[in-house]
C-alpha cells in the first residue's frame, strides 16, 4: 500500500461511527442507564464521537468518562521507564450502569 492510499474518508468514518452507535443502542436496547468510558488515550476520542452520535439519534446526552490502563497493561516496562499516567476521569457512579 502506498502512504498516499486513503482507506476510510471521513464519510466512511462517520458512517461506521453510526453504525456502531445504532448497534450499541439496539444491544442495550435505548440509552437507560447507558454510559460509555474511554480507555486513555485514542479510545476517550471514539467515546466522546459515540456520545455526540448517541445524541443526535435518541436526543439523549450520556454520560462519558475516561480511564487510563498504563500501569495494568503487561508491557507497561517495555513502554518506558517512567510511563506518562493520563488522567482517569469518571463524573458518575458505574453501579447499575451499562458501560
């Protein structure tokens, strides 16, 4: 593959980011009691898009938080000798929650 090739253009990822969105909802069957939690770093960014996109389907603003995993993850020494922690952020309480 050339680096010049595109493989997804933002239509398709906004596309794909739709279809995940109705899939979640149809799993869960609506957003009662629905939370989405990043993992730190890349995955708080498809959080917060599937929050905006979850919004724009039900109308209904789910609650987001973010964590981060470095210090759990087998490889972490392999990582670097002092990891850089992210920030783990979660504004609501889990218990009874779907996540």
């Amino acid at each position: 593959m050339r680096s010049s090739d595109t493989i997804l253009d933002a239509a398709d990822i906004d596309r794909i980011l739709i279809r995940i969105s109705h899939k979640i909802l149809e799993i869960h069957k609506g957003t009662e009691g629905l939370a989405l939690i990043g993992i730190q770093t890349r995955g708080v960014f498809l959080a917060q898009r599937l929050q905006k996109k979850i919004k724009e389907i039900e109308g209904v603003d789910i609650p987001v938080g973010q964590v981060d995993i470095t210090l759990y993850r087998d490889d972490w020494t392999r990582i670097s000798v002092n990891p850089v922690i992210q920030a783990t952020e979660i504004p609501f309480s889990v218990d009874g929650k779907k996540i």
